[in-house]
C-alpha cells in the first residue's frame, strides 16, 4: 500500500511560520524601530504643487514607481502561493520591489517551487530571491543559487542572516563558520546581485563593512522593532528549552534606525534597505530621510495578502498617499531632496 503525500517537516515548519505570525503576538516588546525618536520639521508653505510631488526611483538599476520593498515572507505552502500571487499582483500594479520567502524547501521538494513562481504576474518588479546563508554550510553552492535566481527569474538574490533563529529553533542550523568567504564566492561568481539581509535583529556597521568588503551590492538592515522570530520560534517549540530560549532573547538586536545611521556612517554609497518596524508611510520615510533607499515591510503585507488582492491594493494606496503627504510637508518634490533636506531632526 503506498502512503500518502505527507508534508516534510520544512512544509510544515513554513506552515507554522504563516500561522504564528498571523495569529500571535510575536512583536518586539522592549526593543523599538528607533524611527520614533525622530520627527519632521513641518513646512507651512512648501510651494508646490501636490502633481510635483515623485516617489520614483532605482535600485540596483532597477526602476520601482515607489520606494517600497514588499520584504521577504513565505513559499512553499498552498497559503504562501496565494499570499505570493496576491503580492506580486499588486507589485507589478504599483511598480514596487518584492522579495520572496527562503527558497531552500524548492532545492529539496521541488514540486513545490511553483509557490515562489510570481514572474509571469510581475514581468516588470524588481524580485529578490531568497536563500539563508547558513546554507552555504549544508550543501548549497553556487548551482543551487543560479537554480533559485533562474527559477524565479530573479534580479537578484538575497542571502538572509539568522544566527538567533537558528539558534532558538528546534533542530536550526548552527554552523555559521567560514561564512563571509563563501558569501564571498557566491558575490564574485553569480551573475546577479547579492543582497544580504538580517532577518529582524539588525547589521551592525562593522558586520555592514565586511559584508560590502566581500562583496555584497546592497544591504537590507531588517533590524529590531517588528516582529521577533524568537518569539516566533518560541510560539512553536515542541520542548521547554527552545520555547524558554526564545522568550529570553525576544527582544535581542539592534534598532533599525540604528543600524540605517550607523552603517551610513561607514558608507554613504552602497544601497540600502530599511525594514524591521516599519508599518506606514510615515517610517518609510522617516528611513529614507535617514540614508536608506527603499523601505521594506513584511506583517503588514502579509496580513492584507491573507485577507484579499484588494487589501494589499488598498495598503500600497495608503503607503503612497502618506509617502506623498510627508514630502509635501517638508517641501520637498522627490526622495532625493528629502534626504538632503534636514528635514528629520530627533525629537
């Protein structure tokens, strides 16, 4: 007798992920985006006209209508394929960036690729695949990058930074060793740009230079302030030590607007990404105002992705009206003179 098709257990772990960040509490508590500290000086006379004010821009060469990444999340579910098709829909509707979930289940099940599969709706978006680089340590190499970016038909391909996850959930993956000088490799030998990203506990400056130094050609801080994948693999642990070690670490990293100012610090070139906390407009551009290119999200999308294609429509409706509304207010046309404006001072 044959059995049945069963979920593998990297299914069902993605399964979980969707379900505890929809359902839980899984946002930082103690540790904020940072972006609070700052606010916009108002302008009472901007002298323009709403019409003057332009949200475009590029990134790594790509041209985007907005500044707004639809942040990676999910794939590899029946859920994650409407989530993803839902997004990437909107995306290339609005000409936003979007990056998909980690792709490693489409190496080991690839029946499953299909899921990430939204080019075909986006013919247009700048798409970031996406694998952990952890996995650099397990297997995974140059090909299995090249299968991913092609699967997707990517622009380029983000290699996410986990350690804490890993560390707190069952059975993660913990040999980060040797790390940098494959990221190294992959960076020289794939075709495409290499984009690291944390996964919500923040780069350092430091961290920020080496990653550069070796190669990476654009940086996604994805720091502290949002949600919490300690507390997300504490919500799912089957044991009492992962579900206590993810509990004490809940609020461990660094603020997002930290890393945006630190990092520029260091390097006022490469591009870069903001997320980690974001949940309006409003952040984004506080963000961008301080030195970050694109401003990514990923609860908020995913919650409107889960409820219908129209509240993701209606999300970036939001997105871009309170985008427009802070440049009108500080005076300034484009996002290229708000960075420049001064306009953000800490409160």
């Amino acid at each position: 007798m044959s059995l049945p098709n069963l979920p593998s257990e990297i299914e069902n772990r993605k399964s979980e992920h969707l379900r505890v960040c929809i359902e839980e509490d899984v946002e930082f508590q103690q540790l904020t985006s940072g972006l609070e500290k700052y606010r916009f000086t108002h302008c009472c006379l901007p002298e323009l006209d709403r019409s003057d004010i332009e949200l475009g821009t590029t990134f790594l060469g790509k041209s985007l209508k907005a500044p707004i990444l639809i942040s990676s999340m999910t794939g590899g579910t029946e859920l994650a394929h409407l989530v993803n098709t839902r997004l990437a829909t909107v995306a290339q509707r609005y000409g936003l960036a979007m990056g998909v979930g980690s792709q490693r289940i489409a190496l080991e099940q690839p029946e499953l690729a299909p899921t990430f599969a939204v080019r075909s709706l986006a013919p247009d978006i700048l798409l970031l695949a996406n694998l952990g680089a952890v996995q650099l340590n397990y297997g995974c190499g140059l090909e299995d990058c090249l299968k991913l970016v092609e699967l997707l038909e990517a622009d380029a391909l983000i290699l996410h930074l986990n350690p804490l996850q890993e560390l707190v959930q069952s059975g993660g993956d913990s040999n980060f060793k040797g790390l940098l000088a494959k990221i190294q490799q992959i960076c020289a030998q794939l075709p495409v740009p290499v984009i690291a990203k944390e996964v919500g506990n923040g780069i350092s400056a430091p961290m920020a230079k080496q990653l550069i130094e070796a190669g990476v050609a654009a940086i996604d801080v994805a720091g502290a302030g949002g949600t919490s994948w300690a507390k997300v693999e504490s919500q799912r642990a089957k044991d009492n030590r992962h579900r206590h070690l993810g509990q004490v670490f809940a609020d461990w990293g660094l603020p997002t607007a930290e890393c945006i100012t630190t990092i520029r610090s260091v390097n006022s070139t490469i591009p870069l990404i903001a997320s980690g906390g974001l949940k309006n407009g409003l952040d984004l551009a506080k963000a961008i105002a301080l030195g970050a290119d694109l401003g990514g999200l990923a609860r908020p999308f995913l919650v409107a992705a889960i409820e219908s294609e129209a509240a993701v429509d209606e999300l970036v409706k939001f997105l871009i009206a309170e985008l427009e509304i802070v440049l009108f207010c500080t005076g300034n046309p484009n996002l290229s003179a708000l960075k420049t404006s001064g306009a953000l001072k800490p409160c």
